[in-house]
C-alpha cells in the first residue's frame, strides 16, 4: 500500500509517470474542485481591514495544507499595518516552507498568494462569488484564478506524486503571502531578511499570479511595474 492509501494495482506498469500522474488527478478531480470551493468560501479581501482575521484564517488555512504535504512550514510576522486612519492593524504572516533538500536537484520556489480582491454581487457577478459555481464546466468564484486556484493546484500536483510514490525531480520552496492585492506589504522586507537563508538554494522561481491574453495564449511574466498608493482626505 502506497502513501495516501493508493494501492499499486491501480496502475499499470506499463503506463508512463506522466500517465499515472493524469489519471490520478482525473480520479480525484472532484476532491480537488471541493478543496478550491472551501478556499474560495473565505472571504480573504485584504484590501478591507475588517476582514483581515479572515486573510490570516486563509493563511493558516494554506500552512496546514502544505504541512499535510509533508512540507517544513514557518508562519513569518511581518508586523503592523498602519491604516489611514491611525487604526494599527495585524498583517498577515507571510508563508515560507519547503518540500525536499537534495542537493542534487535544483530547488524551485513557487510564489502565489490567497488573498483576493473586493466582490460583491452588485459589481456584476452572476453568481455569489464567495460560492465556487460551475457552469458549463468552468468554475466561477472570486479567487479561482487570482490565485487560490493556481496555489492549489501546485499542492494538488505535489500530493499526486506522494501519492502515487513518485520521487520529486527537484526541491519545493514555497512563498505565499496575505497582501498581494494590497501592495504586499511587509513582504519586501522578509524577503530581504531571508535572501541569504531560504532563498539561497533557489535556481528557479515560478510565479503563479499570472494573465492570459486569450483564452487559450498563456503570458510569461518577467518583470513588474511596481506601484504607488496615496490616501487622500478631501473636506468640503
């Protein structure tokens, strides 16, 4: 009996990794679509400082999932964000874990992040967007794509390897934050912190935040923009 109890009978040996590694994700579709509908259910808006307890809670919810990978997983503080309005408020920990350390493999570190923007059903959602919807076999909800879905399905991927008892052609680091939709802040400063210790050992980094510019034309991102954010306070 395999890990994850997956008995070995139900795979040929005549068929390839890539091949048993599909049809295992195929056989557990339905539990990976009912994971990413529990994810898309908290309402992790980071932009809204009344609904941080529910980012860091979506944080957490992430760590505990990497760590049933079998993944060494720390919660980082990266302290106190200062509203506008002088209120002083917890940022959400920054996730850093990893998931091998054979110096003989390049180490690849996934970046994603389980914040999502505002939604509500008047901004023009036909379906409730904290409530995964499929119709016409796509999923709908806010955060499926940006970025609780891409998160997961790097976990998923991960699990069906374990599962299926096959070794991992490279390590795993992973960096997922809380506050992406709000800037990251916080972030820059860990990952200067960490520059000489977790990220020494990275060869690639993968960035899961991604666009498409068509439906069927993936992008490559290899740079940002950065951004600038004012507050303005306007009396009549």
């Amino acid at each position: 009996m395999l890990p994850f109890g997956v008995d070995t009978s139900l795979f040929s040996n005549s068929l390839s990794l890539e091949e048993q590694l599909f049809n295992y994700i195929d056989e557990h579709q339905d539990e990976f679509v009912q994971k990413l509908k529990e994810w898309v259910a908290v309402e992790s808006d980071s932009q809204q400082p009344h609904l941080r307890a529910k980012v860091i809670q979506m944080v957490k919810i992430a760590a505990a999932s990497l760590e049933d990978l079998g993944a060494v997983v720390t919660l980082n503080d990266t302290g106190i964000q200062q509203l506008s309005n002088g209120q002083n408020i917890p940022l959400p920990p920054v996730i850093l874990a990893k998931l091998g350390d054979d110096p003989q493999k390049p180490t690849v570190c996934f970046y994603g992040h389980v914040d999502v923007m505002p939604a509500k059903s008047q901004d023009g959602w036909k379906t409730h967007p904290f409530n995964l919807t499929e119709i016409d076999g796509n999923l709908y909800g806010r955060g499926a794509t940006d970025n609780k879905g891409p998160v997961l399905a790097w976990i998923n991927a991960v699990s069906a390897f374990k599962a299926l008892n096959i070794d991992l052609p490279v390590n795993i680091k992973f960096l997922i934050e809380g506050m992406e939709e709000a800037g990251s802040t916080g972030l820059e400063k860990l990952v200067e912190k960490e520059n000489e210790r977790f990220f020494s050992s990275v060869d690639y980094i993968v960035i899961s935040d991604n666009t498409w510019l068509a439906k069927t034309k993936p992008s490559l991102t290899y740079g940002a923009r950065g951004n600038a954010c004012f507050s303005v306070e306007v009396k009549g």
